[in-house]
C-alpha cells in the first residue's frame, strides 16, 4: 500500500474505534482500547500484549497495553452494543449465528484452560473454547457478542471440580458468582442480550452442538424466531406424520398428557426408512 491510502486506511479505523469505544469513562482508556485494536491487526500469530507492543512502534507501550487490557475496568456489555448496532447497519443480517471457537493453549494459566473438544483442532486438547453469536448476511458477517466457556472443572460448585484450576481463579479475575453454564444456555443469554439492544432477526442457525439440546430448539422457538440447526443422525425423534394420542380422562386428579404410542427412532433410521426419493439436493454457496 502507498503511504496515503495507508494513511486513509488508518484515518477509517480510527473514526471506527472512536465510535466502538466512545463508552469508555476516560481518556487514556479511548487511546489505549485504539492502539491496542491496531495491535491486534498487525501481522505475526501471537496476540500477547509483549511481542504485539514490539510491533506497534512508538504506541509499543507494554505496560500501558497491559494495565488497559488487565486493571482498566469498563463495562463490555456497551462496547460490545456500540459494535452490534454498527454492523447491524453494515450487513443488513438475514440470521444469528452461534458458533464456538477453540484458542489453543500450551499452559494451564490461561482461565478456564481444559482438556476439551474443540472444532479448531478436530479433538480432544488444552484449550479455551469461546461461545459467540453472529449477525450474517449473503455476503458478510461479524460476531457481535461472545462468551468464555466455564468448564467443570472450574466450576468449585461442580462434582467435576479441579482444585488447581479453582485455585486459579482469582488470579484469572473470574468472579465468584460465575460458574460452569452449558454453552446452549450461554448462547441463548446472548440472544436475549443482543435482542436487549434492539436487534431483531427472524432466523437462528447453529451446528449439531446447540441443535442437538432440545432446550436450544425450544428456547428459540420460544422467543418467536425460526431456526435452522445441525443435528446428529444419533438424536431420536418422531416421524412427520407421528400424532400423539391422549388416554381417556375420567374426570377426576390430573388430566393425562397427551403421549406418542410409539417410541422415537434415530434420525438416521427415518432417513434410511424415508428412502433416497424422499430426499432433495439443499445447494449452499462457495465460502
């Protein structure tokens, strides 16, 4: 690039942050949140404060990028609206999307570090694993509010509850009131939080990790929007054309509930019963 467009380049991302941190209380903290999302643009893998300060030159203030990132206290809940509303009017969404992203991680320091599957590596491994809703379109998409996954092993409530990892706690800055929340249940706070500042879109999309929670599907259903989510071909259900049946009520304690007569079969095997004729192409488009 020639130094005016990266001066142009530059002018944009500034008026951009200036918007997006515009909550921040202080100054230095508006400064600091720019320079460190500048940081975050430049080239090389690691993301750390040390060597992304080496990057950036005369803003290389490690300590500074340090203190914003570690003991500057700001509420992300107004950054992260301030942001919503700006790729709101950028995409024109057609759908939320929830997905979870897996940062892969040598140490144990990091909070809420474990042995967990993530998609990132395609296994079991030492990760974090990030819950995140989307605002998508045809043509783009930006995630505008995002959760850190708590595992059990965090959690000190928990059965599954690793003493190390407890102990590490208040050195991560983890509050005492947060404990382990299934990642469907997170995704579904974080709709009713995007839906808070004003966003609506009629459709959800998630893969087979949310759709496979009944609780998901109904908590979807349930806030008036349609959804389209991946499933397992383990997860029993109905055939279409299943009617539930309500046995003869005499009148007296609680009314039955109405029950199907027969029980729920593997979506595998109503594929397989369905027959390839009952099947049609769904074509999505390239990337």
């Amino acid at each position: 690039m020639t130094p005016d467009e990266i001066a142009v380049v530059r002018g944009e991302l500034e008026t951009f942050a200036a918007e997006v941190f515009e909550p921040f209380a202080r100054n230095d903290q508006r400064r600091w949140g720019q320079v460190y999302l500048r940081g975050l643009l430049t080239d090389g893998q690691r993301k750390s404060v040390e060597p992304m300060a080496a990057r950036l030159g005369e803003d290389g203030n490690r300590q500074a990028l340090a203190h914003f990132i570690t003991t500057s206290p700001w509420d992300p809940a107004h950054i992260r609206a301030k942001l919503a509303w700006r790729m709101e009017e950028a995409i024109g969404p057609d759908a939320f999307v929830f997905d979870d992203t897996g940062f892969l991680k040598d140490g144990t320091a990091s909070a809420c570090v474990s042995r967990q599957y993530t998609g990132t590596a395609g296994k079991v491994t030492n990760c974090q694993v990030g819950v995140s809703l989307h605002l998508a379109s045809d043509h783009a998409s930006a995630a505008i509010n995002w959760r850190l996954f708590l595992p059990q092993t965090w959690d000190p409530a928990s059965p599954k509850a690793d003493a190390d990892k407890v102990a590490r706690r208040p050195a991560c800055g983890i509050p005492d009131d947060v404990g382990h929340v299934e990642k469907w249940q997170l995704a579904l706070d974080m709709l009713d939080e995007t839906r808070s500042w004003g966003i609506e879109v009629p459709l959800a999309i998630a893969d087979a990790g949310y759709g496979d929670a009944a609780a998901f599907r109904h908590g979807v259903q349930a806030r008036g929007l349609n959804y389209v989510v991946g499933i397992s071909s383990t997860l029993s259900a109905q055939p279409g054309d299943a009617v539930p049946v309500t046995e003869p009520y005499s009148g007296t304690g609680r009314p039955p509930v109405a029950k199907y007569p027969d029980k729920p079969q593997s979506v595998k095997e109503l594929v397989i019963a369905a027959g390839r004729k009952a099947a049609r192409p769904v074509q999505w488009r390239e990337g």
